[in-house]
C-alpha cells in the first residue's frame, strides 16, 4: 500500500469532536477492522502519544494532516493541546502555552473517554466531544447526567481509540447505558466552568483562568480527603450516590471557587473538625497542609487571591495570634498586618530573643514575659501566646548596657532577676539548640 496517499474517506469535523472519535469514525468509513489499521498508516510513530488526544506537533501530526486532508492546525484543536493556553500555568504576564505539558494533561486530562449515552442518542453522527475527557468538568450539562467512563455492563473503561462510537467491545450499545442524573446545582457549576474555559474569562479577580483551574486541582485534593465536606457537597449538590469519589471532589472544588471566599472558609471549619490521628500534623494544618504552599506558589507567580483568602481567614480564625511567620503565608510585603498583632507564640518570641524555647516558657510562668503556655484552642490542641509588647521590652532590657533595677512595665521581676534567670537557665544562641525544644503544637 502507498502510504504517502491521502485516505479516500474523510469525514466532517464534528463541533467539539476529539481526534480519536474523528480517526474512530474515518477507519470505520474506510472499513477497517480497528482504528489500529489507520494508526499504522503513519510512517514514523516515534511520538505518538498511547492517547491520539494527547499527540503534540510533530511528524505523527504532520502524517495524519497529509492523510485526512486537514491541516496540523485543525487536527491539533481537536487534542488536549487546544486548552494549553487555558490551563497551562505560567506566571503572569508571561505569553500563554500552546502545547501542554505532561504535568497539565495528567492534571486535567481523564486517559479513558467518558461519554454521554444522551448525547449520542441525539447525535445524528454520534461522536466524542473533547470536553468530556476533562477530569474537572464530569458531567453532561446539556443532559444534566454524569458522564460514563467505563462500560456498565462489562465494566472495561471507555478507551478514547475505541473502534465504535456507540459500541463496546461486550457488545452493549452506549447509548442504552443508564446514567445517573447529575442534578441542577452541579450542572450548573460545570456550566459556568465550561464558561470559562470558552471565554477565557476567571472567577476570581486578578487571576488567569489557568491559575483557577490549578487551584481547583489543589481544592480538589484537600476535599477528597476531608470525607465530611464530601459528604456535605454530595447533598447540597444533589449528587447520585453512583459519581466517584474524584467526580465529587471536582464538583466541590468548583463549588468553593464560585462562591468565593465564603465557601473556602466553611471548608477551612469542617477540615478542623477532622479527628486528629497521631501521624496528623498538628496546628491549623491540615486543610492549610494541601492548600498552603499552593497559595503561595501562585502568589509567586503573580496571582494573589487564595493566599490573600487564607491570610484573611487565619487573621479572623486566630485573633490572638499564634500562627506564626513560618507558614509562608506572611512573608510577602503586603501582609503587614501580622507585624502589629499583640500577640505572637513562643517559637516566635524564642526566635525574636535568641533564647532557648524552654526558657521563653519559663520567663512566661514566672511573668517575665506576659502571656500564657498550653491555653487549648480548636481541637483540643494546645497553644502559647507571648505579648510582643513584654518581648521588645525585654529585648531592650537584656541589650541595654545599664539595666534598670525594676521593670519599666512592671513585670514582676527586676532586670537583673531576668539576667539571673536567663544565665541559670543556661542561654544560647544557636538556633539548632532551639529547634529541638519547638513544641509540637507551634510547627506548622
Ligand atoms: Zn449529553
Ligand atoms: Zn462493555
């Protein structure tokens, strides 16, 4: 067979069709027994992707557009390329991609073909729409049902090279599959999402649609693992019991991106709440643990609206002040506020006076410092507080060169009562010291 020939048979470009539905229907139009056949047809398959959806530029591309009569470009639109610019995260300002990474495709990207058995019973030429392999939006909005990722009967997941469209390989015809319904309020989050990816627009102010879509990725990943937010959205989102767990999570996500920041911080509440295990971190950190560095990491880049939610709801959550400069959240030069707070911990106070943690907790009980040790909060979980007034008042005390006899503010004991306590209590100041007397509940 020549195989610098263009295929005789060359179906339409259906709107929003994958390029492995328009390959699936131009190899049963040519009567292969598999897509496999055409497949072949391509000279050099060295990148060729194992998902045709997933093929980049380059000669594999180049083949099919010579075979199917269409340019790269067309061809290309139809892969998972055609959301780079969208989904690909780059720093702001930066020109967008136009050819995702391994990293965004396995992030947004489902490597079976879901499909809406509605959808391809009211196709006239029942194909796969691209939209449907995206992992964040797993539903049918049009239908308002949740898509099929693997065949009810024999339960073999949908491969996007499947050789019919409306066939399974048991025989079962895709469009008799039941679905369940998906209910409104979640069709209509995924309808907004599908908004924003063809827009271009972003629900949240200042930031690129690709930087949303990554902080979902990241709310996704904390809710799946806070069972009872789960459970929570399943119900206020009227989800079937038959949506996978990674479906809901999607779903919940989009839930706390469209009603920004409230929703953030009733899922911020309920992750508190989870029962502390021994292997959990201690502190605030275990919603913050998933959601933390992400915020960061995009405020890095320029895109500032999460951490700015999280530092809002640590200030209001915690207004005695124990969290500390260590969560990353308030390094930045906007977030002053965190400087005048009243009251830091004593990790803090122990890093600000260069003193052994063991000794700040000793200058707080004998009142040397103004504050207190073990007050238990949220969870049962115990923190310090240190009035950042009495450290800069014994800060200035222990550096001046006359101590005065009593203390200025009165905090019970005289200066030299404070050298004396300080030197029995042998001071260093060698950070490493330090750091192994940090009490569990002031790491972050
Ligand atoms: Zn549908
Ligand atoms: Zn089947």
């Amino acid at each position: 067979m020549d195989v610098l020939q263009p295929l005789p048979a060359r179906e339409i470009l259906l709107p929003g069709e994958s390029l492995a539905s328009f390959l699936g229907r131009t190899s049963e139009a040519m009567g292969y027994e598999s897509v496999g056949r055409l497949l072949g047809l391509i000279p050099d398959r060295t990148d060729m992707a194992a998902n045709v959806n997933q093929l980049a530029p380059g000669v594999a591309i180049e083949a099919l557009s010579y075979r199917l009569k269409r340019s790269p470009e067309a061809l290309l639109d139809m892969t998972v390329h055609r959301f780079a610019s969208l989904l690909v995260l780059s720093e702001a300002g930066n020109s967008p991609a136009s050819v995702c990474d391994r990293k965004t495709i396995l992030r947004y990207f489902s490597a079976s073909s879901p499909i809406c058995p509605q959808c391809l019973s009211e196709d006239v030429t029942p194909y796969d729409r691209l939209y449907w392999s995206l992992r964040p939006l797993p539903l049918c909005t049009q239908h308002a049902i949740i898509l099929i990722a693997q065949c009810p009967a024999c339960r073999r997941r949908l491969r996007p090279t499947r050789d019919h469209r409306i066939k399974c390989r048991c025989g079962l015809d895709l469009r008799k599959a039941d679905a369940a319904p998906s209910g409104a309020t979640a069709s209509k989050l995924v309808h907004q999402a599908e908004a924003w990816l063809r827009d271009q627009r972003s629900p949240l102010c200042g930031m690129s649609t690709a930087a949303c879509f990554w902080w979902v990725d990241r709310l996704a990943k904390a809710v799946s693992e806070t069972a009872t937010w789960l459970e929570y959205s399943s119900h206020e989102l009227r989800i079937s019991a038959d949506c996978s767990t990674e479906s809901l999570a999607w779903l919940a996500a989009l839930d706390i991106l469209t009603n920004w920041p409230d929703r953030l911080e009733d899922f911020l509440e309920e992750s508190q709440r989870i029962p502390k295990h021994k292997e959990t971190p201690p502190g605030v950190a275990r919603a913050f643990r998933k959601l933390l560095q992400p915020a960061v990491h995009l405020e890095r880049l320029g895109f500032s609206a999460p951490a700015d939610a999280l530092r809002s709801y640590v200030l209001r959550r915690y207004p005695t002040g124990h969290r500390s400069k260590k969560d990353g959240l308030f390094q930045s030069t906007k977030s002053g506020e965190v400087k005048i707070r009243p009251w830091v911990t004593p990790a803090t106070a122990a890093d600000t006076l260069k003193l052994p943690y063991g000794t700040v907790v000793e200058l707080i009980e004998r009142g040397v410092l103004a504050g207190t040790v073990g007050e238990t909060v949220l969870g049962g979980r115990s923190v310090g507080l240190v009035s950042r007034d009495s450290i800069i008042e014994l800060k200035r005390a222990l550096t001046s060169a006359t101590v005065p006899r009593e203390s200025p503010q009165g905090l019970g004991l005289s200066g030299q009562s404070v050298i004396d306590l300080i030197q029995a209590t042998k001071v260093t100041t060698h950070s490493a010291d330090r750091s192994t007397v940090l009490e569990p509940s002031t790491r972050f």
